[in-house]
C-alpha cells in the first residue's frame, strides 16, 4: 500500500523497496511510500516490523535489496551516508566524548569545510535552539541524558539539513522529560519546517508528535494516515489493537447491507456495526471499539447497540476511572468514564447496560491480536 502525492510535494520517495539480509526473508516487502516536504512522519510499528531498517536505508546504513529511494529526485542507492545531507538523531545520542558540546557541534560544519565564523554562528544559533546557550563549553559526560539528547538534536540541526532522521531518540528518558522533549522537537520541527522522518514503538509518541503515521507489520505498511484518522477508523484489527486503547468483540457476519453489517456474538446478541473489511455472511470478524466510546446504562439507551455487562473490576486512574466488564461472554471489556460521571453506588458483581453507535464499532478481518 503507497500514498502517492504530486513530485513537487515530494521530498523522499521510496519505490519497490525490498531489504532481507538472508536473501531469503524480507524484512521489508516493496515498499512504496512517498515523504512530504515539510512534515513529520512517524514509522511506528513492533520489534522486526521493518520500520528501522527504512530509515537506515534512507540515513544510507544499509542498501535496499530491491527498489529505489529518492531524496528531492536524486537517487540514493549508491550515495554514501555523508554525502545524503541528512541529519540524524539517535537513541544512544553518539556524541563525541572528548569534545566540548561547541565542538560536537562544530564537527559537522568542520567537515563541511565551513569558515570559522560561520561556524560560530551556526553552533551559537542551534544551541540558542535547544536552549543550551550556557552549556557550550561542557563535555557530554557533565551532562544529563536529557541535556545530551538535545545536544544531539542541535548537531543534525546545526548544517540546516532538509531532512532530519530520529531513531527512538527519546527511548532512554524518563516519562516526564520524554514527553517534555516531544513537544520540544514538535516546536522546532513547526519552526524551522524541516522535514522529519521518526521511528518509534511507542505509539502514544507517534500520536502527538506526527503530521502522518505509517504503521508498519511484517515490513509492510498496514495503514499510513493523520494520527487522529489512524485512532478513529483503522482499517484492520492490527492497527485497530496496536494504536491506542481498543475493546475487541469476536462475532460473524449475519447480513451485510452498504456501509453496515449485523454480526452475531458467540453469546447470540446480535450486534450493527460499520463494515470497514468484513467478508460475507457466515464469515468471523473481529469488532474495534474505543472505551471512551461506550455508554453505560441511562446513555446507553440512545445507542442502536445494548448489551448487559458485569462489572468486574474497577481501575483508578485520577481524572477518570476504567470499568473492567464481561460483555456477550467476553472478559476484559474497558470502558473510560470520567470521575464526576461515577456512579457511587456501583460495586463488583454489579450488571449494567453498555451501549454503543453502529457507527463508533468497526467491523474488520477476524485476525486475533494480542498486544
């Protein structure tokens, strides 16, 4: 699957991308992917899902097995990774250890055979940057994790590269400076309209961060689309179970009509849903839905679905509690509802009714994930 976009939009193209390192197994299958000029592309996707190795092919680490890459038209098959003009930030920051912040700086404008005053400029600017200005004259070992991630930013900034690769850069922070720091690359990102290609597992980091999302699986690409659009209308029950939070009900499909299909759960209820990739009747699907986008007894009775639920166990969250419920069978059913909204009087062992729209439930392939 590709997403293809006018040529002049277009700043990294990948075409027929094939990588194994066996010359058996690929670890990425033709790839077609198309990069915008100016935005921020997260590759998301588990260990082995191939979403690396795209990026060392593009950093120019590895050579594709098959296919062509472009960066703004020229091929990059046989370019060497110093000659890509493309900055890099990695997980480990790979900063010099016996030279000053100003000097890791430096070095790629050095190489570049910048004038000395020019180069001043630059470290001056990107330090001012990543707001490390006091900093310059430290050496990595005298620093934070946080503070060395963003001298490592500032060095793939500095010699103003159009495209700018991160690989799990944030991996090694603690919670809070990583969400500190996801906001801080965003901002710089928006600012300097840089073009930035991200990988991560984490999918709450892609959700934030990114303009598009490529989520990939067995090194394809199983969806690539706007982070909200990815939440709200995945197209199969990967990417349904692997982006966010996500009840799945298993059931099979009693009539489809257009956009909707009635599907019957294996405890008998027969439950309308939109039908995203279902096959036809007498077939399994498995249905995604979201727990913020169940209702609970009185609103529940506005839902064309309702079902009786147990409650099984409740979760304390702060701003919101999580109902643990058994539906139709089915343990493991979550539903967000917020701390005003709880009804004091509910215990475990409790029923209730949940309820839902037909359009908030996907119908998709009857794959069984687990997370």
């Amino acid at each position: 699957m590709g997403i293809s976009t006018p040529a002049s939009d277009t700043l990294v193209s990948f075409r027929g991308v094939q990588k194994s390192y066996d010359g058996e197994s690929l670890i990425v299958k033709h790839l077609d992917l198309d990069i915008r000029r100016g935005e921020f592309l997260t590759m998301l996707g588990p260990s082995g899902s191939g979403k690396t190795t795209c990026l060392m092919m593009l950093a120019g680490f590895e050579t594709p097995t098959h296919g062509e890459i472009r960066l703004d038209g020229q091929l990059l098959n046989n370019v060497p990774p110093h000659k890509r003009n493309i900055g890099m930030v990695f997980q480990n920051y790979a900063l010099f250890p016996h030279m000053t912040v100003a000097e890791n700086l430096a070095y790629p404008l050095t190489i570049r055979k910048m004038n000395k005053s020019e180069i001043a400029e630059r470290v001056k600017k990107a330090l001012g940057m990543v707001k490390l200005d006091a900093l310059a004259h430290r050496y990595p070992g005298q620093m934070s994790g946080g503070q060395q991630q963003r001298v490592a930013l500032a060095r793939a900034l500095v010699f103003e590269p159009q495209l700018v690769l991160m690989d799990e850069p944030l991996g090694a922070l603690d919670k809070q400076l990583r969400e500190h720091m996801q906001l801080e690359i965003k901002h710089i990102h928006e600012n300097l309209g840089i073009t930035v290609v991200y990988v991560t597992h984490d999918q709450g980091e892609a959700l934030t961060m990114s303009d598009r999302v490529a989520v990939f699986k067995d090194g394809v690409i199983q969806q690539i689309d706007a982070a909200n659009v990815l939440y709200e209308a995945p197209v199969n029950s990967f990417v349904a179970n692997f982006i966010g939070e996500n009840n799945t009900l298993h059931g099979e499909v009693v009539d489809v009509a257009g956009q909707h299909c009635a599907v019957r759960l294996a405890s008998g209820e027969v439950v309308k849903a939109s039908a995203i990739c279902v096959g036809r009747n007498g077939e399994p699907t498995s249905m995604s839905i979201r727990p913020e986008r169940v209702r609970l007894n009185q609103l529940a009775e506005a839902c064309e679905n309702r079902l009786k639920a147990k409650l099984a166990e409740f979760i304390y969250f702060g701003d919101h509690v999580r109902l643990r419920l058994d539906v139709a069978g089915q343990s493991g059913f979550m539903v967000k509802v917020p701390v005003g909204e709880l009804d004091s009087s509910w215990k475990t062992g409790d029923m209730l009714d949940v309820g839902w729209m037909a359009r908030d439930i996907r119908a998709l392939d009857s794959a069984i994930v687990s997370h």
